[in-house]
C-alpha cells in the first residue's frame, strides 16, 4: 500500500469500503466489476453500473420462471402480478413511505414522472409553479403545462433561514424571486374560478449540478406557507404542493418520506443500481393523487368503455389509473435484484463510502496549486446552513484554470480524460440555472453564447473568455480510492504547472533546440522534399498514394469529393464507422474510373468519374454549418457500400458549395465566396501536411523510457499515414512546420492556415483487415503538442491558385520536388513555445 492510500485511509477508513459488510470494496470490485480493469467511471450521476452477479441473477429468474402479461387472467399473469405488488413495497420502502399515504406508480424514468405530474396536475390562473434555480430541466419543463393554464411561474433562490429559539425548527425561509413569467393572461381572466388554488413547489433532494444536498425542511416549510420573498412580495393564495426530483440523490440518501411528507418524489432505477434503464417512479401523496386531473385512457387504466358513445369508466386503483398500456414487467421483475446489493451494502453505509472519496477529491483538488502559486481548480457548490443546503453529495464539479488564470476548456479535459480511460461528464448536466449561477453567466451572456451557435453538448466550452460550463466528477457505490487518485494523477500530470529544470522538464513545441538565426541557409541544407501524395477520394475512407497528381481550386483533383450519408442524413466518418478505413480507393485518370475495393465485398466497384452513373437526383446538404449541393447514385452502389460498412447509407458526389477558407484582413482563418479557395468535404482546409521527422521524434517519445519507472511507456510505432496526410514531407527539423507561414512546393505556392488539431480517429489502427483502437498517439501527442485545448500535429494548407493562373504546368504535384517556405514570413517560434504547455518528464510524464 502506498504512502497517499495510508494517509486516505487514516482519515477516512471509518467510512471507506464497507467493512461490515458480506464483501469489502475491493472484493465488490474483483468479483462483480471486473469490466472495469484499467477504467476509471466516474459519472455515476448520469448513470451508476450494474453488478455482473446483479445481472446473472436477473438471467437465471428470467429462464427460470414464466411472466405473462399481468392484463391477463393466467397463472404466469398472476406470477408477474405478484412481482409487480412486491416492487411496489420495495420502492415505498426504499423511501420509508407508508402504503397507506402512498402509491408507485412505474414510468418510463424521472422525465416521464415529472411530465405527469405537470400534465395532470390542476393548474389555474390563481396558481404558482415554484422552483429553485438549481433544477435540472425536466423539473423546469413543468412550467410550460402552467404557463399554458394561465399559472404564473418563476424561480427562486433560497437566502437564509429562522429558527423558532426554543425548537430549532424553522419559522420562515427567506427567498429571492427571479422575474415573473405568465402567459394569456387576459385570457384566464376573463373565466371565473371556483375552488380552491393549488400551487407546485419544486426542488431536488440533490443539485445533480454542483452536488448541494437541499434539506428536506422545505417541505413542511412550503407547506405551512412559511417562505418570505426578499422584496416584501406577499404569500401565494392556495394550498402548496411539493414535488422533490430525487434523481440523483436518492442512490445515496433516499428522501425519508416518514419525516418529510412531499406529494411527489419522481427517480430513476438506473441511477440506482445500473439497470433497467428506461423505469422509473412516481411515488404519490394518495391525498395529492386526487386532484390529478387525467385525460387520456388506454388499455389496462379503464375498467369499461364504449366505443360509439361518450362512455368511459377509469379504473379507481392510482397505479392503474395512471400506468397506460402494458407496464415494462420484466424490467420490474429485474429490480428486486438490484434492491437486493443495495440492502446488503445498506444505504447509510453507501453514503458514507461515497462522501469519503468525494470530500479527499475536493480537498485534494482545493489544495492544488501551479508553480507560481496560483489555484489549479476552482470548485462549485458550498454547504450554509443559512440556505437549507448544508450537505454535499458525493460529487464533484469544478474548472481547471492555467497558471495565466485563464480558463481550460471542459471539453479539453474530457477529451484528455478518454484517453487516460477515466470517463466523466462535462458541461451543464442539464441544470441551466446552477449552470449560470456557478459560472457567473448573465443572461446578455447566455443569449450571446446562443447566437454565437453554442448548444448542448458542443465544443464551445470557452465562449468570451468565460467556460460555459464544468466538470463533474460523480460517485457510485462500486467507486474505489484508486479510481479517484487515477484522476488526481491524470489532473496533477496534465495540468498543474511544475517548477522547471532542465533534466525534468522539456518544451512540447519541439525537441530540438531553436533559433531563428540563420533559419534559410541552415534549412536548406537539410534538403526538405516532397515525399508523397495520397488523394482521398472518399470522405474517411482509405486513400491512394501517387507520384505526381493535378491541383485544382480545391485541393488535390477528386480529393474528399465523395462521402457516405446514413438514411437518417447523417455523415459517416469513422468516428462512428472504423471500418470506413478499410475500403480501399484508387482513381486512374487515363480510363477516368474510381476503383474501390472492400474486403467486405466479393467484386470491386467502379465508378465512371465523368458519366452519368448517378440516380440524377441532386439535393443540398449540410455539413458542419455549410451548405453543399450534392449528387447521389443508383441503388445498385448504395447497396455495395451498405455491405461495405455494415449498415445502410447513400453515396454522394459534391457538385458545388459555399464553404471557403481565406484569410481575411487579420491573416485568421475566415470564409469567402470565391469559389477557387472552397473546399471539398474535407474538415478545415484543402491540404494536411505531415513532416517524416515530427513522425519519428513522436516515435521516439512512443518509445522513450518513463523517467523514475525505468519502463518503456509503449511499444506503438506510427507512419505518417496514421494521420492521413495528403502531403508528407522528408527532410529538416522535427516540427519546423510549426512555423511556416507561406511556402512553395517546386514552383506552386501554398499558404499555411496552422497547426491540425488530432482526434480519437489517429488511434484507429488496422490489423488484419480488423480496425483496432488505442490510446496512441493521441495520448502521447497531449502530453507535449497541447496548445490551449487542442492537440496539434501537422498543418493545415491552401493552395494559392491565383497564382497559378494561367499556367497549366504549374497545376501538378511531383514527389520529390523541394518545399520552401517564405524566408521573410516565418512567424515567431518564441510566440509559439509561449503557448505550448510544458510536460513534465518524470514522476508524472504523461
């Protein structure tokens, strides 16, 4: 056992890993997750696993009885009816709800839960939908069934509390309100209300955002009609209903409904114990039931119906009244099994687990600091008893910031995190309000973000110099110490600034000490040429190599001017589709034929480059926010790349654009409408350019010894094919290309539009005609090419045609030809080495 696992365990081991339990974590860990060697899963909060022996028990039950549908009247319906009774108990036991008070109602998760309630619940223009900003937006999405009744709602922020000085109970909870938001007014109005009005408070037992456990005192509180508004706004008419979204908290501390008597408690199963997916809860106050107002029926909620006349009668059971349809039974069937890991481990003591190793997380990552002293990481959510929020769950959500105290992308580390095998979850988590709340984002900021194209779930994890939004480290009941010092390791080695010396540290922009003294003559002698030309037909498939090939105003002749659409419209790379690499292409231009071969495919298939082969049909396309018209073919070819990649799709040839790269007056990457710079299918630009000798010094560092490990890091070696280059080149400097601005290639000029940023795709490796994937080079490349969240490695060229106009010698590439850059533009290489980060070669050299 090492030092740092003692002093964790001197600390913590009181809580950490079950002791009196059947099994200790780490027998949990060898026995029933051994899928997880060498992974570290951390997003326990978007979804926890399940137990191999969880899942052969559900196996043998499931080959072992008979379930009918329990609609029916046979003995095997019976069977599942009495499954379906007993999870039910389990489920209201699971939250300490008394049958009597309390009813399960199975949905297809928490979402569909929620959805119910704002469907049915009786919405007037006298009620108030209630909701604190830290919810996820399956709870905000309930506004919009009250909005749409004339109800008013708005979000609230929970300021400070009172408590009564003999009790210790609360007495009033002071809140801020965020603006008022209300529909159609004049419109409910005019009608007149009878009856009293029921208002909706909504709040989740666990912020799946920031990890903020809210007390569950909130719910007598909002009941007696104790909260205050900071601005002297008066109570709500009506009577209050609490609705508390149990998603995420509810895995580690389920909300005792014994002591606090919420009228709705929506959750998920799988967040639980893995699996079912797609089964959740509602568990309902029977007081709260009966105001739920429902309007559809179907099988299994009537017990008569008439089809000719307005006749139904509703089954008067809650369960059944609201589960339409046959229930999902054998998933139900299944959840004893999971309930039965839980109570083994018991919930008190999966809690205690969980906080152990989140509270050493965020100590750890707290105390972080780089070499000039500054903070690493800046972590979101703290415990005030003032608020009700005086507890942390078992998650962690933070930014990482650079020694400058500029922020790093949390898309950058998720993407650095894959390839340490830790998974993890970055940006909002679907909690829009602890979203702007934790990140200080405005609303002029919000709205910003969105006209400038940032969505869910995209890249722009930097917008204005603000993150928009986080990272989340989430925990389960399986997690182990090791899982989170992989994390600290792979944080403290990838991130934190250490103090430099020499035989250390070494710069990530090359290896090869630099100066710009002398630059022409010293490169020239090296001698750089042209070593080879590979033309890519077809988007992500394999290319050809040539001696010699024609240019065009988009690139290399027929480069990426095909690519394969799925039936849904969706382009296939091998992101998606690996085994893209594997058909094979070749174009002669004398008989004007592209050949392709699959080894997939028994005949090959030709394509005639200048008939009309194609079904005729043109169509546009989109394709990453541009505009293409494209051309498809006759079935005959779409069926032969079907059987190629292994699942449906079409070809398509592209016939014209408005996708163009230029530089604009700033000499950044921009886009124009002169169709001699537009590109092909190609992702950035018309040409990639990779050096031989940047190939062989990444070599080297694939194969370097691990300072202070005395092991080899790996034994991977890489051609300059793996990064599918149009152009390589022999000769020079490793990384010179660094810094090249405008070059010429014989007497053709091109100009450098930066460094390529990498992706997962250089990992894909064939064997075999068997398409295997690893962590390298990608890996091995972050560790010294990272640039402010992008890993670079070659660069990026457009061909300067106009240049070339009128000179049709000049429209061919030749190997062997010399690469010259311009001697009076070749940047400044200290400006560069400034922005490449600095690796550590030692204990943490990766």
């Amino acid at each position: 056992m090492d030092a740092a696992k003692e002093e964790f365990l001197k600390e913590f081991g009181r809580d950490y890993g079950y002791s009196g339990a059947p099994k200790t974590i780490d027998e949990i860990r060898a026995t029933e997750f051994k899928r997880l060697e060498g992974v570290a899963y951390l997003d326990h909060a978007a979804a926890t696993l399940y137990s191999e022996l969880q899942m052969e028990a559900i196996l043998k039950d499931l080959t072992a009885n008979i379930y009918g549908n329990p609609h029916s009247q046979s003995d095997s319906s019976f069977a599942t009816s009495d499954i379906v009774r007993n999870a039910r108990q389990q489920v209201l036991d699971y939250f300490k709800a008394s049958p009597k008070d309390y009813k399960c109602i199975f949905t297809s998760g928490a979402t569909a839960a929620l959805k119910l309630v704002g469907e049915a619940f009786p919405w007037s223009h006298q009620s108030n939908f209630v909701y604190t900003m830290e919810n996820h937006n399956s709870v905000i999405g309930i506004r919009e069934y009250a909005l749409e009744q004339g109800a008013q709602a708005y979000a609230i922020e929970i300021e400070d509390t009172e408590r009564d000085a003999f009790t210790g109970n609360i007495a009033s909870v002071q809140v801020t309100k965020h603006q008022m938001l209300r529909r159609n007014e004049a419109k409910f109005l005019a009608k007149n209300h009878t009856g009293s009005a029921y208002n909706l408070f909504a709040f989740p037992s666990e912020c799946n955002f920031s990890g903020l456990k809210f007390s569950l005192e909130l719910v007598k509180t909002v009941k007696e009609d104790s909260i205050r508004y900071s601005d002297g706004s008066p109570s709500s008419n009506g009577h209050w209903k609490v609705l508390i979204d149990a998603a995420k908290g509810c895995a580690t501390e389920p909300p005792d409904l014994s002591k606090y008597p919420a009228d709705f408690v929506v959750f998920s199963f799988y967040k639980l114990f893995g699996y079912p997916t797609g089964l959740g809860a509602l568990i309902v106050h029977t007081d709260a039931a009966k105001l739920l107002k429902k309007t559809y029926f179907s099988g299994g909620t009537v017990a008569a119906s008439i089809a000719d006349i307005d006749f139904v009668k509703q089954r008067e059971g809650i369960e059944e009244l609201f589960e339409d349809g046959t229930i999902p039974f054998l998933s139900i069937a299944s959840l004893c099994h999971g309930f039965k890991i839980l109570n083994s481990l018991t919930i008190p003591a999966i809690s205690r687990h969980t906080s152990s190793l989140a509270t050493y997380l965020r100590n750890v990552l707290a105390a972080l600091r780089h070499e000039n002293g500054t903070r690493v990481c800046t972590l979101y959510g703290s415990c005030s008893s003032k608020t009700l929020c005086n507890k942390m769950g078992p998650l962690v959500s933070f930014n990482l910031r650079r020694p400058d105290g500029s922020w790093v992308g949390h898309r950058e580390v998720e993407k650095l995190a894959s390839l340490y095998s830790i998974q993890l979850r970055t940006g909002c988590f679907c909690n829009p309000g602890a979203c702007a709340k934790y990140l200080d984002l405005s609303h002029l900021d919000l709205v910003t973000n969105i006209e400038a194209g940032h969505i869910c779930w995209d890249d722009n994890d930097i917008i204005n110099g603000k993150p928009s939004g986080a990272v989340r480290v989430s925990l389960g009941y399986m997690s182990t110490y090791e899982d989170v010092k992989k994390f600290i390791d792979f944080v403290t080695s990838s991130f934190v600034s250490m103090p430099t010396h020499s035989r250390d540290l070494q710069f990530c922009g090359r290896s090869i000490p630099f100066t710009d003294t002398g630059f022409e003559s010293r490169y020239s002698a090296f001698g750089v040429d042209l070593k080879s030309i590979t033309v890519y037909p077809i988007k992500s498939c394999a290319g050809f190599s040539t001696d010699r090939w024609p240019l065009s105003s988009r690139g290399l002749l027929y480069d990426r001017e095909w690519l394969l659409q799925s039936l849904t419209g969706e382009t296939l790379t091998q992101k998606k589709v690996p085994e893209m690499c594997l058909i094979h292409t070749y174009i002669d231009l004398s008989q004007g034929i592209l050949f392709i071969n699959s080894p997939r495919c028994k005949e090959g298939l030709q394509i005639i480059l200048n008939s009309n082969s194609s079904n005729g049909k043109r169509e546009e396309i989109s394709l990453r926010g541009q505009i293409y018209q494209v051309q498809g073919y006759d079935k005959e070819v779409d069926t032969w790349f079907s059987a190629a990649i292994g699942r449906p799709c079409t070809l398509l040839r592209h016939l014209s654009s408005s996708h163009c790269v230029s530089l604009d007056e700033r000499d950044s990457v921009g886009t124009c409408r002169e169709s001699r710079t537009c590109l092909n299918f190609s992702n950035e630009a018309q040409f990639l350019l990779i050096s031989e000798e940047s190939v062989s010094d990444l070599n080297n560092r694939l194969n370097s010894t691990d300072v202070g490990k005395d092991v080899r890091r790996t034994s991977v070696q890489v051609n300059p094919m793996r990064f599918r280059p149009n152009l390589v080149i022999s000769g020079g400097r490793p990384y010179a290309e660094d810094e090249w601005i405008n070059i010429k290639i014989g007497n053709k000029s091109f100009r450098s539009l930066g460094g390529c940023n990498r992706c997962q795709m250089i990992n894909f490796a064939t064997d075999a005609e068997q398409v295997l994937k690893t962590n390298e080079p990608l890996s091995t490349l972050a560790s010294y090419r990272r640039v402010k969240g992008k890993i670079l490695f070659g660069i990026l060229l457009r061909y300067e045609c106009e240049a070339e106009e009128g000179n049709s010698n000049n429209s061919w590439l030749q190997v062997g030809e010399s690469i010259i850059p311009d001697s009076k533009q070749l940047g400044d290489t200290r400006r560069i080495h400034a922005d490449m980060v600095v690796c550590q070669v030692g204990k943490s050299s990766r």
